[in-house]
C-alpha cells in the first residue's frame, strides 16, 4: 500500500514474575539478533531498446512472495538518462529513460529491481510526495528542484525513486536523507518551455525493527570513477563536449547487503544520471554512472556513490554426503563412479543450490539441487575415481547464499550400516 509522506524533516510470585520477564528479555533479544532481510534477489529485467530523442519505458517485478525494497537501471549509452525510477507497486519497479544523445545506432538499458521475502518485512511500505513542482523558477534555481518523501517515526528508508511527469524533467540526484528516514531527489527541467511541471517522491520504508544493523556508506571526493572535468585524465570517458564516469558504491560491511544504491553531487544542474545499478553477481554495492552536461576548465567536478546497507538475515542449512555403496541402505548410494548429497532447511529441501563435490583439494563435479535438495554428478574420471575408492571418502559443500547459510558434509565412500 502507499501512504503519504510528510515533506517537514523530524528525529514463588517473585521469581515466577522474574522468570516470565527473563524469557521475554530473551526471546526479544532472539528476534533482534535475527532481524533482517531474507531472500535478497536481484531480478535483472530484458534489455530495452531506445534510439535519439525517444522516451521509453520498461518495468520488472520480484517473483510471488517477496516485495521490492529498491530498484535501478543500467544504461548502455551515459547520454541515456533516467527520468523516472520508482516503485510502482509491492513488488515491481518502473524505469522511464530518454536518450538524449547523438548517435545513429540504437542504445539500450536494462531495468533491475531488488527483491526480498515479504515475511522478512512485514512492516513494509511506500510513502510518496506527490506533485511537486519544478519550473520554472524555485529555491534551487531556473527549472531545478529537489523534493524528498518522508517514513513514518520509527522507521528507516531502504529504498526510493522519483516519477517525473515532463519527459524533459531528468534526475540529477537520488540518496538517503542522512536522518535515515527519507528519500531525496533533484531534478532539472530541461526545456524551459514546459515549464512549469510536476514530479513524485517516492520512498520504501521499513520498521528499523525489521534489521539489526543499517548504515548509509559514502563515498569520499577523488575516490576512484567519482571525478568529472576536462583535466582529471584517464578517468574519464568523453561524450562529445560532456564527460562522463562510472564508480562503484562503497563496499556494505560483513553481513549486511546493499538494499539500494544512491548518488549525490555538488552541480546539480549540470549532472545527469544515467546508471544506478545493483553490482553483477555481489550484493554488496552498486554501480553508478554521472554525466556532466557542462563540465568546468581548470577543476574537476565530483559525484559521491552511496548505498543503504541493512542487515541480511540467512536460514542455516545442513549437507549429507551419500556413501557410493551403502550396503544395508541401498536406496541411499549415490552408485560406483557417481557423488551425491542433499541438502535442507529446517527439514525441508531446498532447490536450485549449487553443491560442490571434492576429494582432498582436487575438485570432482558440481551439481545443482532438484525439488527433493538432491545433487548428483558423475565423477569425471578414472583416476578421481581412484582416489575417491582407495582413501574412502570424499565431501560436499554449499558456499550458501543471500538466503542460506553455507554447509558442508564428508562421508565414507563404502558404508555398511
């Protein structure tokens, strides 16, 4: 559901009673060590096409059971910017792009969005600040203003976006308020002549309740990617008179996960974003790519990546490692010349999991779970083999994941009872 946000800024019968008090200390202080985000996916939508002078939208959603906490796009071309990314529901983000660039090709962009368990967060919730105006002159300067949306008390903002009604209207900045509690947005009206228009604040709020660490990690100036100007050298990648940089978010500390990504700046009216994107295959910072319109002579511009990081609640798991030849269980042997083991979750199978196969240091297979938390893989070859019959044993291992934590087994290679 979405509710609105406020724009204002804000910060015997004695020992019986002793123990009932002491398990409520407890089983609170269990809840709070447990608290935080389970099932963190990042759900990469199709490659958009989009040419010069077109405005394009594309959406993508989280899978049944879970709830978006942010979302993102990457941009193929830094002249592609964004002029709308936000939520446009529980669980699907909406990205709108203008290319604004000169090439005779087409470019595209992909949108993303960050999903976790809806058990996870149960107190989730978008606020929005709706119709705000911009153009054609404000506090910020001909065609630029800046909006947030504010979460209710107690709570802390995980993610957020802006959905602008001019198709001339781009983001020029997007990040956390340092309070913890709103999302920020700047944006410029390009075309003077549309002004005035509107645009939306959007934010994703959670209970602080619901993780037991968040941080807000920035950047700091001259930070690799983070320079935009004429003379800071090799960093850079010219766009015809603009210049343009890519930087990654600062690294979420050990055991949180990058809910969100974020960027700010000190030119507003001149800085474009056109990328800010979750990092393939890591889920602890993001990508961000800035475009300066109007880069200065004789100094070097900046942008500064930031990322929400909240903790990550994982599920323990447990690996079992079958003998090749399980004499009075022969339902349980994986069979001479193959390895197999399950795994699972509190009794239940989990799916879809990579499991690696070893003998000593050498690798054997790799295999993913089926339905019933099943791998099986053949062992690839004789001398494996060998070694796997001769020393009686080899292992599996789960690296473990976003959801799950990771495990492992050995298991003799011939078993009798």
């Amino acid at each position: 559901m979405i509710s609105r946000g406020s724009r204002l800024r804000r910060p015997r019968a004695g020992l019986l009673a002793a123990a009932v008090t002491a398990a409520v200390l407890l089983a609170n202080a269990s809840a709070a060590s447990a608290a935080g985000v389970s099932g963190y996916n990042v759900v990469q939508g199709s490659a958009t096409n989009i040419t010069p002078g077109q405005t394009v939208t594309a959406t993508v959603s989280c899978a049944a059971g879970q709830d978006v906490l942010s979302g993102g796009v990457s941009a193929h071309s830094p002249m592609t910017f964004i002029q709308s990314s936000y939520p446009t529901g529980s669980s699907t983000w909406s990205v709108t792009m203008t290319d604004t660039g000169i090439e005779t090709y087409t470019e595209h962009f992909t949108p993303y969005a960050v999903c976790v368990n809806a058990s996870s967060v149960p107190g989730i919730h978008q606020a929005e600040n709706p119709g705000v105006a911009v153009g054609p002159d404000t506090y910020y300067g001909e065609d630029n203003a800046a909006a947030d949306a504010y979460c209710n008390n107690g709570e802390v903002v995980v993610g957020g976006g802006v959905h602008s009604a001019d198709t001339h209207t781009f983001l020029t900045i997007s990040h956390p308020t340092n309070d913890e509690q709103a999302w920020d947005v700047f944006v410029h009206l390009t075309v003077h002549a549309d002004a005035p228009s509107t645009f939306d604040v959007y934010s994703v709020c959670i209970p602080s309740a619901d993780v037991s660490s968040y941080s807000i990690q920035t950047s700091n100036y001259g930070d690799y990617g983070t320079l935009l100007g004429t003379d800071a050298g090799g960093e850079l990648t010219g766009v015809g008179p603009d210049v343009a940089n890519t930087a990654g978010t600062p690294y979420c500390p050990s055991g949180t996960v990058a809910a969100a990504g974020a960027e700010t700046n000190n030119d507003h009216q001149n800085e474009f974003l056109s990328t800010v994107y979750p990092a393939p295959g890591d889920s602890h910072y993001w990508i961000v790519t800035q475009t300066d319109v109007n880069p200065p002579t004789g100094y070097d511009e900046n942008f500064v990546p930031q990322d929400v990081c909240v903790t990550q609640q994982t599920v323990p798991t447990t690996l079992v490692a079958y003998p090749q030849v399980w004499l009075f269980r022969p339902s349980k042997s994986a069979g001479i010349g193959w390895v197999a083991a399950t795994l699972s979750s509190g009794g239940n199978p989990v799916a879809g999991r990579d499991v690696d196969f070893s003998v000593g240091t050498r690798h054997v297979c790799s295999a993913i779970t089926n339905a019933s938390g099943l791998a099986r893989c053949a062992v690839p070859n004789g001398i494996l083999e060998t070694i796997i019959v001769l020393g009686n044993h080899y292992s599996a291992s789960f690296a473990g994941d976003g959801t799950y934590v990771a495990s492992s087994a050995t298991t003799p290679t011939f078993r009798f009872f």
